[in-house]
C-alpha cells in the first residue's frame, strides 16, 4: 500500500514577547517637585542672600505648584510657569548689564568653583521654564479643561503671576509708579549692575517681565488651545 504523506507539523504561533513591567518610581510632576525643593533648601542655606531675591520666590512658587494637588495644582501651576518666564527674562537683563553676574561674582562672593556657579544658574534660572512646560504637555488635557478660553489664562495665569512681581517691587523701591517699602536691598547692589540707577534697572525690568508674560501667554494658549475639528464638506 501507498504510504500517506507525512502531515506538516502544526506551526506555533511565535511565541509572544515577555512585556517587562518596570515600577514608575515617580511621575515627572514629583520628580519635579524634588528638584526645585531640593534646590530651594540648598539655596537658602548655603546662600542666606538669596531669599531677598525674585529668584527664590519663584522657587517656593514652583516647588507649591509641582507639590500640591487638586484644586490648588490647578490654581498655581499657569501663574507659576508664567513666573518661571519673568524670572528668566529678568535674569537675562541682569547678566546683560553684568555678564559676570553668575561667573566671577559668584566665586569671589560664595567661594564656588565656576562650574557650581553656572550649574546653580541654569538650575534656578532655566530649569523651572523647562520643567513646567514638560509637566504641562504630560497634562495637557487638564489645562484644557481650567482654561478653557483665552481670557481665562489671561486672569487665573499671567495676571496672578505679574502681581507676584509687582508685590515683589514694593517690598523694593516701588512697582508701576507705586512708591515702595525699600525692606530689600537694592537690585544694582544685589545683582552688581553699575552705570545704571536704581529707577532705570526697575524700569527695564518692568518691560522684560511684560514681553515675557506675554509672549508665554501666547504660547501657553496655542498649546493649551482645544484643536478643531474640520467640518465635512457637502456634497
């Protein structure tokens, strides 16, 4: 008798990849908040001066916006990236009129390397920009959901922010032609700017901080903004 043809053995499906689940040890708003509050205690220990500058306000601002939740997240996180923005503009006119202002100074005044110095400088001043727009496209739908219109970012963001700084300039000399407390000292004597007065480098810094407001309340709108959907055309 003929002999039948061996069957082809059944083929196995491959064998599905094994998925390796690794443990999230923290999201990117606690990792966050752990670098800012970190940076925020080391500051104001090992530089006592610091807490007199805006710089240090924004980090208490950022280290409560990326540390809180709920209601409070949604009320403080677009005041403190606007905040973030300020800082940076206003650290940048700084260094304009003293470009040693975190180079030499620093290591004649703390006794640092320059490589601490220019580390601490991106931390404090570049850093929080960075970190809150990365926090704020990992939860972007809840932005889209508080602010759900440009007028609302307009007064729950850049308007809460700007008074920080405002309340900042009376705790100084002034702010918007508001005569101040002079409880802090002078920026010229706290960031090293000479050649300028004391009104001047107030005044330059009042438009730096506008432009920056504004210019982040474009952006933060655009990103925040609920796409539209195209309308089918009729046939």
């Amino acid at each position: 008798m003929p002999r039948r043809a061996a069957s082809p053995a059944p083929s196995r499906p491959p064998a599905a990849a094994k998925k390796r689940n690794f443990p999230q040890l923290m999201t990117l708003r606690e990792a966050c908040f752990i670098a800012h509050f970190a940076l925020l205690l080391h500051d104001s220990w090992a530089h006592p001066e610091t807490p007199t500058q805006a710089t240090t306000w924004g980090l208490v601002l950022h280290t409560l916006a990326f540390g809180c939740s709920g209601r409070l997240k949604t009320l403080l996180a677009a005041p403190a990236l606007f905040y973030a923005h300020g800082v940076l503009a206003g650290w940048l006119l700084f260094t304009w009129h003293n470009p040693q202002l975190d180079r030499q100074d620093k290591v004649d005044n703390w006794g640092c390397s320059l490589e601490y110095a220019l580390a601490r400088t991106v931390a404090a001043h570049v850093m929080p920009v960075v970190a809150h727009w990365a926090v704020a496209r990992s939860e972007l739908a809840e932005h889209r959901a508080a602010h759900d219109s440009f007028w609302s970012l307009l007064f729950k963001g850049l308007v809460p922010s700007f008074l920080i700084f405002v309340t900042y300039g009376l705790f100084n000399i002034g702010a918007l032609g508001i005569p101040g407390l002079e409880w802090l000292p002078k920026m010229t004597e706290n960031y090293n700017v000479r050649n300028i007065t004391e009104q001047e480098l107030t005044d330059q810094q009042t438009v730096c901080l506008i432009v920056a407001h504004l210019i982040a309340l474009g952006a933060f709108h655009r990103a925040v903004k609920k796409p539209t959907t195209a309308k089918p055309k009729r046939k």
